[in-house]
C-alpha cells in the first residue's frame, strides 16, 4: 500500500534568474533548484522522498500552509510524493 505524504512547500523564483528554488521547510536541508515549478517541484519530491526514507524516527508533520510565511514573489504550494518509491 502507498504510503503517500504531502508537504507544504515555498516556491521562490526570484533567487536566480531563470530558476525557481524551492524548500519544504518541515524537513530540514531540502533546497533544491528547477527550470520550472514543474521540474522544481519534482525535484522537491525526491529530495523530500530519500531524506525521509533515511530517518529511522518518525515523519514531520507537516504544517498547514498558513502557518509558512511567504515573502513577496514566493508562493505555497504542496509536494506530494509516495515514500515507499523511496524505500
């Protein structure tokens, strides 16, 4: 049975120019970097997927995304991934 997880995630594409970085803040140290908020956010999954995968505790809950405090040109928006691709 897939054990599917999701997390609110900040788009953020005025970093670079032409990039678009996003990072999920209930799982510390995913930042990652894409072309599109598609490619963005496919590589926010696999980066929040292996990380997961790793811990031995239990998962972070994630927040609501009203509790993520977006600055000006960012925006919220909900990774959505299946663990068990990652196990």
């Amino acid at each position: 049975m897939a054990q599917r997880l999701v997390y609110p995630a900040i788009f953020d594409p005025t970093v670079m120019i032409n990039r678009i970085q996003v990072t999920v803040p209930d799982v510390p140290g995913v930042k990652v970097m894409g072309t599109t908020n598609d490619d963005a956010a496919k590589k926010a999954a696999a980066a929040v997927g292996t990380k997961l995968a790793k811990l031995k505790d239990e998962l972070p809950v994630p927040s609501t995304p009203g509790e993520l405090k977006a600055k000006p040109g960012q925006t919220v928006s909900f990774i959505v991934l299946d663990l068990d691709e990652y196990k």
